[in-house]
C-alpha cells in the first residue's frame, strides 16, 4: 500500500508554523528540506551535518541501493537550515 501524503493546505500549514526555538529550527529545516528536495525521510535523517555547511545549492544523497544521485536545493530550505545551524 502507498503511504498517504499531505495535501498543500497540510504543507502550507506546516511550514507556517512559528518557530519559537532551537528545535522548532530544526524541524522547520527538515520540512523545507523534504519538500523542496522529494527526499526519503530515511535519506535526509542520515545526511551528514558537512552535506549542508556550506551553501549547497544541491546535495550529494545516498538512497536504495546504496546508490548516490544529486538533488537540488532550494532557498527556502537552504534558509531554513542555515536559520538553524546559525542558532
């Protein structure tokens, strides 16, 4: 069975949210992430920390298969992420 997905009224909501701290941060980094690159949730939370340090406009993932292939970034995740490394 496929995994249901959120419809944009659920993303948008969730994107919106106030980010009130260091978590909130970082969760907010995640979704924009998930949502601007399509990548697994098993692919982002094994990213290494040096996969974003810098300013990436794409990243290098690891997927099925042990296979790499590049995903693009785009700004509101990479604000996003540097909102929380810069915290």
């Amino acid at each position: 069975r496929l995994p249901r997905t959120l419809d944009v009224d659920q993303v948008t909501r969730v994107l919106e949210q106030d980010v009130e701290n260091v978590l909130a941060l970082r969760d907010r980094a995640m979704w924009e992430t998930l949502y601007s690159s399509g990548l697994r949730v098993s692919e982002l939370v094994s990213l290494p920390l040096a996969a974003v340090e810098r300013d990436p406009r794409a990243l290098i993932v690891r997927g099925k298969g042990n296979k790499e292939r590049l995903v693009p970034l785009g700004e509101p995740a990479r604000a996003a992420i540097f909102a929380w490394l810069g915290a």
